[in-house]
C-alpha cells in the first residue's frame, strides 16, 4: 500500500485569464499545494490580449513553488497535465517563438473578417447563409461567432489584416497546445482546444478530424493547423531545459490535458447530464451527453470533450467573477485621488459578509452582468452592465448583493434553454470555479434558479483537478468510471421555497430590462466600420 506522503503526484498547471495556477494533486484529487503567479490581461476597445511568455514564465514560478514547499515533492511527480483557458489564439513562428501578443478570448477584432466569411448575399439566418450555416452545425455541432471572439475569429482576422503575421506563422495554437509545446517540444492540439476553429468533423467523438471544406470556408491553411490528439494522450516527456529548470526528472510524461471547460467538467461531474457551474472570470454551465447537440437561437451546443466517446453540452456566460472584480478593482479601490495610495486588499469575504446582510432582492435593486457584452442565450457583445432602480435608499451593501443576484439571474436565464438542450431539468448543479467558495452565493444561487447548489470541497482548484484526473487516466492509473467516488461535497444549498415567488417576479423584470435596453446598447455602442463593439 501507498503511504500519503509517496503517493505518486501531478504536477497540475491551470491557465486562466487572471493568471496561472500550478497545483501537485494526488491520484484522489488531493490537492497537496498550489500556487498561483497573476498574468496581465490588456484590454483597448475590442482588442484584448495576454503575453504568451508571461504566462510560460507564470507557469515556471507558480511551479517552482509548489515544488519547493517539501523536499519530496520533485520525487513524487509522476506526470504533468495542463488546463487552460480557451479561445486563445497565438501565432508560433518558424523559431519556436510567439509573434506578437496571444489574442483573448475577450478579442472582438474578427466580427467583420467572420461576418464575411459566414454570411450570404441576399438570405440569411441568424447571420449565417443557410447552406453554410447548415454544413458548419452537421459537421461541427457550433459555427463561427459573429462577435468574432474564438479561433476562427482571430485567424480569419490575421488572415485579413496582418498578412505578414499571418506568412510568418509556422502554426496558430490556443493556449493549452502552446504550453504542450513549451512543455515537450509537441505540436499538437486536443479535440476540444481545436473546437472553436470550427474547422473540424465532431460527428465521431473518437475522431475528430479536419474537414478540408471548413477550412477553405474560413481561408485558411490546412498546413498552419496542429495535428489533432485526445487529452488522454501523453504526448512525450519533458525537454530536458525544462526538466532541467523544474527539477523533474527528464522522462516525466507529459499527458495532453484539455481546456478549462473541459477540465472543469472531468473534475466536477462526470456521469451524463450531471450539470455542473463554473463562476470564475467567465461563468458557464456543463453536462456531459452523449451525443451531438446544437441550440443555434440561443447559442448552446453540446461539443467534444476530454472524455472518450462523449460531448460536453456548454452554455457560457462572458462575465461572472469579473463583475466582483471590476467591483473591487475600478470602483472600491481604484488607483485615484480618492484612494492614491491605497493597497487592494482581501475584500470578498467582506463583500459576503456585507450581501449576507441585505434582504434577498437587494431591495428591489437589478443588477445586468453583461461587462462585456453576452453570449447564452442571446450573443449580443453590444450588451452593457448597469445597476437598475437605483434610489436614495439604497446602499453600497445593495449594491453588493445585487452584483451576486445578478450573476445568478443571468445562470437562470441560462438553465431554461439548456435544460430544454439536456431533455431534462438540470437538477442538482454542483458548483465550482472561484465564486463557489462563497457561501452566500451559493445560497443565492440557488434561491435565484430553484435548484440545489453542490458546494464542491475545494472548487477552486477543479481546474487542476481535472487536469491531474486526466494524467490518471492518461498514464493508467485511473479510469474515467472511478471519479464519481473521488467527488468531495463540503456543502448542499437547497432553495428557500418562500423566496421563488420573489426570485420569479424578479427573474421576469431582469429578461425586460434586456428587452427594453438592447436597442439603445446597439445604438450606444456599435462602431460603424466593424460592426463590433466599442
């Protein structure tokens, strides 16, 4: 029997857009130590962008830490796997180097270069030409996005507006194939990190390949495109200069991984339409089914996942956390006259305990979400947050409970058509991400969606759990079938049933405010030559 302290580790790297995480976790989904580096996100209009060394160099620190917390540890690595964000788009030259900055999933630029591609001349639906539209569902299970922010967005953009990047691109990875490529000098992708260059034939879970026609649809280069692998494949070992600057030895594995959405879902629920939601910068919801499925008027489809022979049904919300973030970071303790000096500190406890106080309903205070515009069930970028009804009578403490209400209204209005996607009420939602480690949200939650909220054990690091469930099974020491037993549940929030009158009125009110306001956000903030936000 293995004892705990030479039980064999993963070193887990999770990659999100706030910055990196490197966790060690035990084949149960232990998590021994973790550390976390930040990584600058820069923002200018629709541009949105992240530095591809940053966050190698994140990865390195937040690594060397975790590897240094106990003298045992570098012994113990039996294998590294990544999780990243997705929707990142980076450009590898020739010299194994990033051209330029990775472009975000946040980056609206190719709305216009996708629009051309995508549209017909005289018939359209819902932005697509109809054949084009229907080839890119049966193959694909998605199209391209018409706010431009995914893969295909950005390469059709590079295509259209950079030629000269675009030439000197060797291969365009998304964020988890550049780490796999820093990592063992593979160039590859997984079937979920590829998804959103919806150049691919999804129809076959365990084998999706490049379709010849998608890729001339969106101009591109079959040849700048990696090969496709499973996220349980281990795709070599470690280069020996990284071993070397880990302190790992030179044969540890490298298993391919898969992106958040992916790796969230191994690590919260794993079983078909078990429902899962993640509340981190972003927020979505997650099922695993088992087939293909595609809900075009509102943006949900069931898609390839990191595990073998079944899709993952998503509906994504652009801004969870961020709304407490932007709380904290632009309006509580902004860097301005009124705060010059001041340091920011660790306010969301605070920010609990303060929304705790406030009656549910925030007083009847609305708070839209919508940051940086939406995209389930409606992919609206022009779409803008806002505090409504806002009174003499109200406080910041409202305030502060109605950015938590309003998340958790946006996840209801996301749960009605992917309920209806799944065939079935969602049930039991086991919560992970950042945002599930408060207690009042997750109460919130559930009040707000009538269903029961499943506080993980530890849902902030259902990234790299995942991600090391994935080496399990990549390296034959775990089966898929074995990690419904190893899920931890510190908590189950029931919904109060004298609050779902109140919730409803509310949830009724929040859906007209879109209604009402939409088309004076299109107005406000459309920008004629693109088309996309400003």
């Amino acid at each position: 029997m293995t004892t705990p302290g030479t039980a064999p580790l993963v070193l887990a790297v999770d990659l999100g857009t706030s910055g990196c995480k490197c966790a060690l976790v035990a084949q149960d989904g232990t998590v021994v130590a973790w550390a976390f580096r930040p990584v600058a996100l820069h923002v200018e209009g629709v541009r949105a962008e992240q530095d591809p060394e940053a966050w190698w160099q994140a990865l390195l620190e937040a690594a060397g830490e975790v590897l240094a917390a106990d003298a045992s540890h570098r012994g113990r690595v039996s294998a590294v796997c990544c999780s990243t964000q997705t929707e990142v788009t980076v450009c590898l030259g020739r010299d194994g180097r990033a051209i330029g900055p990775a472009f975000s999933w946040l980056d609206a630029r190719g709305a216009a270069a996708v629009a051309r591609r995508v549209r017909g001349r005289w018939l359209n639906i819902e932005g697509y030409a109809p054949l084009k539209l229907w080839r890119w569902l049966r193959l694909t299970g998605g199209a391209p996005s018409l706010t431009g922010r995914d893969a295909a967005g950005h390469m059709a953009f590079i295509r259209d507006e950079q030629p000269a990047v675009y030439e000197a691109t060797r291969c365009f990875l998304n964020a988890l194939d550049y780490l796999n490529f820093r990592l063992c000098g593979r160039l590859c992708a997984t079937q979920d990190s590829i998804l959103t260059s919806w150049v691919t034939d999804n129809r076959d879970p365990s084998r999706i390949r490049y379709d010849d026609r998608l890729i001339r649809a969106l101009g591109l280069d079959a040849g700048k495109l990696p090969a496709i692998v499973h996220s349980t494949d281990v795709l070599g070992p470690l280069l020996p200069a990284v071993a070397g600057q880990l302190g790992l030895p030179a044969t540890t594995p490298v298993v391919a991984g898969a992106v958040d959405t992916s790796a969230v879902a191994v690590g919260a629920a794993v079983p078909d339409y078990e429902t899962h939601l993640y509340l981190g910068t972003s927020s979505w919801l997650g099922a695993h089914v088992p087939g293909m499925r595609t809900d075009v008027r509102h943006k949900i489809a069931a898609v390839p996942s990191a595990v073998d022979g079944r899709y993952l049904a998503l509906a994504l919300q652009s801004t969870a956390g961020a709304n407490l973030s932007f709380l904290r970071d632009r309006i509580l303790y902004h860097p301005d006259e009124l705060a010059a000096d001041e340091e920011h500190p660790a306010v969301y406890e605070a920010l609990n305990r303060i929304a705790a106080r406030v009656p549910p309903g925030s007083r009847g205070l609305i708070y839209t979400p919508w940051l940086f515009g939406e995209r389930t069930p409606v992919d609206d970028p022009l779409l803008r947050a806002g505090l409504i009804n806002l009174s003499l009578e109200h406080s910041r403490e409202d305030i502060f409970r109605a950015f938590l209400e309003g998340v958790a209204l946006n996840t209801r209005w996301m749960m009605e058509p992917f309920g209806r996607l799944l065939g079935r009420s969602p049930g039991t939602i086991a919560a992970v991400g950042g945002g599930a480690q408060s207690d009042v949200w997750c109460q919130i939650l559930a009040d707000v969606t009538g269903q029961p909220i499943r506080q993980l054990a530890h849902p902030i690091q259902a990234n790299a759990i995942g991600a090391a469930f994935l080496a399990g099974v990549g390296t034959g020491a775990l089966r898929f079938s074995d990690l419904p037993a190893l899920r931890r549940t510190r908590r189950l929030y029931e919904p109060a049933a004298a609050l779902r009158r109140l919730y409803g009125d509310k949830f009724e009110a929040f859906k007209e405010v879109r209604a009402r306001l939409a088309p004076l956000y299109h107005r406000l903030n459309r920008v004629p030559a693109t088309g996309a936000a400003a």
